[in-house]
C-alpha cells in the first residue's frame, strides 16, 4: 500500500499559501504563525528596530524553568506534584506575576 502525505502551510493572517513558519516569545508566551513570504518580510520589518534595541538571551532551559515555577507556587499555595509536566493555569499565574 503506497501512501503520500502533504502538509500545505496556509498564511494565518490572509488565508494565502504559506511558506514558512515563525516561532516568537512576547511576555513570556510562547508563539508560531504561519505565513507568506510578503508577510513574513512585513512581520520582521515591524519588528526590526525592537530586535536592534534588545538584549539577546538564551532561551530558558525547560527543566530549569519548571523547577522554579514548581517552587514559586508552593510557596503561593498552588499544589503541584513534584514531576511532570505543569498545568497551564499554574505557567500562566507564575507568567503573570513575574512581568515586568
């Protein structure tokens, strides 16, 4: 049995083709869009004298990341288990109370 599988990318923005897919952090969020050429070009245009701007740092090491969020909403009330992954909510709460 032959099988031929496809992934077509479709722009989020205007429902055109899409040729690639950008992952972004804003607020400690993580994002991916799927976009045109034109629009990838438009989005990193905009953003451009930001990134001039900014201070680039690594990204933060998941397990890293979890241990303190496990520790933050201990001592916050949360109950959390002591492995695994975490619940959104308590990524979010932790989020939220460490903008700047």
């Amino acid at each position: 049995m032959a099988r031929r599988t496809e992934i077509i990318l479709v722009d989020d923005l205007d429902g055109s083709t899409a040729d690639e897919t950008i992952a972004f952090s804003f607020d400690g969020r993580h994002y991916q869009i799927d976009l045109s050429s034109d629009n990838a070009r438009e989005l990193r245009a905009l953003l451009k004298p930001y990134i001039k701007k900014a201070e680039s740092v690594p990204a933060p090491a998941p397990a890293n990341e979890a241990a303190k969020i496990r520790e933050w909403a201990v001592k916050n009330g949360y109950t959390v288990s002591r492995r695994g992954r975490l619940h959104r909510d308590i990524e979010e709460a932790y989020r939220n109370a460490h903008k700047k």
